[in-house]
C-alpha cells in the first residue's frame, strides 16, 4: 500500500523512514527530493545528479523515484531505481535531456518524488548492497565482465 502524507509523517516519527535535512516537500503521496546542485543540460546532454537529501528505509518500506512532470514536460528523462527497504543514502539520478533547448536546474530545486510503499511483511534481506552510505554522486560501480565475441 502506498504511503500517504499523514502515514509519511507517522514513519518518520517512529524511526521506520528518515529523510535529512530538512527542506524537503511531503506531498500527498510522496516526498519530493532536491538536486544537490546547479545544473545545465544541453540538448542531447546527459548527466548524474544526487539529491540532497539522505533517505533512510527500514524493513518494512520500499521506495520508488520518479521524474517531476515538469521536468519531463521539458523534455528530460531520468532513469530511476527502485530504493530497497533497508537503503541508506543519497540517491544517485541519471539525468537526459532529450529536447531541443537547455534545461537549468537551480540547486535546491525539487527534481524528483519518492513514493513510498509498506511491504506486507518485513523484508528478510535488507539492502546491503555497493551503494549503502552514498554520499553526492556516485557513479556506477557495476562488476564489469570481459566479454570476448565468438
């Protein structure tokens, strides 16, 4: 079930969801998220951004990231992952822009909305995985295997 804005608040009070600093939108059903700084991206452009914000999911809380309309509206498309229950972190977004002007982006904008879901019942396997603790920007750290063409 999707958290609404009082069950967000209420996950927050009982320590089961953690968003610093403060500064960040509670919506209706979601948080939106501020992009840690100033960005333009020219079109065809790509670029990764991380939210100012630092997310703290228990075991019971999965979260999923999703572009502003607004933003999209101008042409900006981001690839968004799901954020597992037990992730802690900023978030790490890629941003491009497939229109046909500049996109600026001032720091401290709201870029992105996390929604929140309550699992059924908490997840065994926490997330431990190689972004635990990201800190701004962090790039892919994705095992790279070689790959020999037959």
């Amino acid at each position: 079930m999707a958290l609404s804005d009082k069950e967000i608040t209420s996950a927050m009070r009982k320590g089961e969801l953690g968003i610093h600093p403060r500064g960040f939108r509670v919506n209706p059903a979601g948080v939106d998220l501020r992009i840690d700084r100033e960005v333009r991206l020219e079109p065809k452009q790509h670029s990764l951004v991380a939210s100012i914000e630092r997310v703290e999911l228990s075991d019971t809380i999965v979260g999923f990231l999703h572009l502003r309309s607004s933003l999209a509206r101008e042409g900006l498309f981001a690839s968004l992952a799901l954020v597992d229950p037990g992730f802690r972190g900023q978030l790490t977004v890629s941003l491009y822009n497939s229109g046909d002007s500049a996109v600026n982006l001032a720091k401290g904008e709201r870029f992105i909305q996390l929604s929140l879901l309550r699992l059924g019942k908490p997840a065994i396997n926490k997330y431990a995985g190689r972004y635990q603790n990201s800190t701004g920007v962090v790039a892919s750290r994705r095992r790279k295997k070689s790959h020999t063409p037959k």
